[in-house]
C-alpha cells in the first residue's frame, strides 16, 4: 500500500456500464449478470467513454416499481440520476471519503482529465481498506506488549 492512498489505487477499473438508450430490463440484467448494484451511464465522445449518470438497484426500485410504472417502456436515461459525484484518480482516501460523506453517496465514478470513466469506488472499497489500516494498527498493539514483556523478563 502506498503511504498516500490515492482513489485511483483502491478503485474497481473493470466496471459494468450502460448507455443512456439501454432498456431498463437490460439493465436490470446487466446488473444481475454481473452482480453488481450499479451501472455507470456514459456517452461515447471521441472514443472516450464519458461518464453522465449512474443507474442503482434502488433507482429502479424506488423510482420504478414503488411508483408502479411499467419498466419495460422506460430506458436508462429515464431513471438514472445525473446530479453526478465524481473523483478524480490522484484524489486522496480521505478527500474521497469527506466527498461521500457530504454528498451522501456510496458509489463514486472515477474520471480521468476528460471526464471519461476509469473506474469505480465503493463504500465497501473503502472500508477494506480501513479494515486493513485498522489491522496495522492492531499489530502495533500486539507489537507493543510483547516487546513490554522482552524487555521486562
């Protein structure tokens, strides 16, 4: 791990996309062929990849079925939520974390300089990683009482 963790080091780089025409059943498929809760919704502009929205599991259920329309009718574009919180690769863990905090969000795209998609950050990305900074942090503990009890003898 390096010292400075950066959002481009922890995040997913293979993510399940969707284009804004995809049918909401296809979409629906995608994420349960690959089981993932989310798609990221991107255009393709100059051969990049541009992120413009992100479909969730819950979109659907809440804006969907909740509402008893009919998904079959509906594409991508019609649900996905497009108040878009993105992170750049060289942003920190902690930037990365504050952001998600104050925007109440568990799924963060990460673009590149041209807002194309690079990969993808979960809340569960995250807490890995501070379960495995906690785990040092532990170590040094354990660490602690035995060189104690060395010293001590």
């Amino acid at each position: 791990m390096n010292e400075r963790l950066t959002t481009g080091e922890i995040c997913t780089r293979s993510v399940t996309i969707a284009f804004r025409r995809t049918s909401l059943n296809g979409a629906a498929r995608l994420m349960r062929e690959n089981h993932v809760g989310c798609l990221v919704v991107v255009d393709e502009v100059d051969g990049l990849r541009v992120v413009v929205g992100l479909l969730t599991d819950r979109d659907i259920v809440t804006a969907v079925l909740a509402a008893d329309l009919d998904p079959r009718s509906l594409c991508v574009e019609d649900v996905m939520s497009t108040d878009l919180v993105t992170a750049r690769e060289d942003d920190s863990l902690i930037d990365l974390m504050r952001t998600m905090r104050r925007k109440g969000v568990r799924r963060v795209p990460v673009v590149g300089a041209q807002d194309e998609l690079m990969g993808v950050v979960t809340l569960d990305d995250v807490l890995d990683i501070l379960a495995q900074e906690l785990g040092l942090l532990v170590g040094a503990i354990v660490s602690e009482g035995t060189r104690e009890r060395q010293m001590r003898a």
